[in-house]
C-alpha cells in the first residue's frame, strides 16, 4: 500500500484533485471529514473543544456548529478576536492522525497494492508529512482562493477573501509546500488541464504501488 498526502493551501482545489484521483482508483479520504465525526456529541474530542472552546459553539442540540468554532479558533478578521487556531489543532489533530493511520491499515489489508490518499489542508503543519510516501500539493493563482470560496459557500468575493485570508494565517504559504512535495498539481488552469496532470501523477504513483505490497 502507498501512503499519500494531498494536501495545499484554503480554496486551492484539494477537494476536486481528490476527487479525480479517486476516479482514477485511488482510496481517498478527507481529514475534514474524520474532524466532522470527532466532533460528534459523545466523541472525547468533541468534549474537549467544547470544553476549551465554550459552549457558545454549539448549536441548540448540542452538536457544533461550524462557522461559531471557526470565529474562536481563527478570531475576527478585524483582529478583535484573536487567533486560537494553535489551541484547536493541539486537540484536534492528534486524534485525526491516528484515524487516518487506521484508515490506511485497514485499506492496505484489503488491497495491499493500492494507494491510499489522505486529503488534508495541514499536513505539513501538523508534522505529518513523515507518515507519507508520498506528497501531493495543490497550487492555484492567489486570486482564485477567493472565487473557489465565494462559490462553495455561496458568498460574495470580498467576505470569501477576508475569510481566505484569516484562515491562511494558519497554514505555510505555498512556496513552503512545494519545497515538500514530491508531485505538484497546478490548479490555475481549466479542469482538463487538472485532470491531465492527475492522470499522470497517478500513474506514476500506480507504478510505485504495484512495487510495495507491503
């Protein structure tokens, strides 16, 4: 089983990449998602945000809600509120590396020749880059970040830029990811073009995991 990171900077076209590698046959699975069920009533994570965090985050049935977390944790984008991303992270990202090193195991047991992909925005800021064979980075034109946000979440360009932003704060800048990656996606382009490089990543990564087995 080869063991890949997807990852790249907020609003870069992780999501659709991933996608595309999965197409192609790659088991993929996002780090967002195994967060989401961490953060479910009853999880020990979930106790400990709320604990940390105030109950202010949470929804009238208990469960989180998203956007009153992301204003704790990443603060206001006038600064009023201040950033406490570190302090989320220390809690979360623990708990969402040893499930994603599950998830890897039980994929490998099953298909032992197969890759494994592991879409997460943090990876190299969690200290988790060593647990890949394998990196895949993301990259798009600055301006684009704010277009792919304001067009997933449905709001106007100028808030998708300010929230692009504050949440950028957080990660390493691009340049910083490439020097790690052993492949890099250019997303800047039409999704054919996306698709084009994905292809070939992939099979050059196909190639290395029928050589392991392991």
């Amino acid at each position: 089983m080869l063991k890949v990171g997807l990852t790249g900077g907020i609003a870069s076209g992780k999501s659709v990449v991933g996608e595309m590698f999965q197409a192609l046959g790659a088991h993929v699975v996002q780090a967002d998602q195994i967060a989401h069920q961490l953060l479910e009533p009853g999880e020990a994570v979930y106790g400990e945000v709320v604990r940390h965090f105030g109950a202010g985050i949470l929804n009238g049935d208990g469960t989180v809600n998203r956007a009153k977390l992301a204003e704790a944790a990443f603060g206001s984008p006038n600064g009023k509120v201040p950033s406490r991303v570190q302090q989320l992270n220390r809690i979360v990202h623990p708990a969402v590396i040893q499930r994603q090193e599950e998830w890897m195991e039980a994929e490998g047991r099953k298909d032992p020749h197969g890759i494994a992909m592991v879409e997460a925005a943090l990876i190299l800021e969690a200290g988790a880059g060593k647990r890949f064979d394998r990196l895949v980075v993301v990259t798009c034109r600055p301006e684009q970040r704010a277009q792919h946000w304001a067009s997933r979440l449905g709001v106007d360009e100028d808030t998708a830029r300010q929230e692009v932003t504050r949440r950028m704060a957080a990660q390493l800048p691009d340049e910083e990811k490439i020097k790690a990656a052993d492949f890099v996606i250019d997303n800047s382009g039409s999704l054919d073009e996306t698709r084009r490089q994905v292809a070939t990543v992939y099979s050059k990564l196909r190639q290395e995991a029928e050589r392991t087995g392991t």
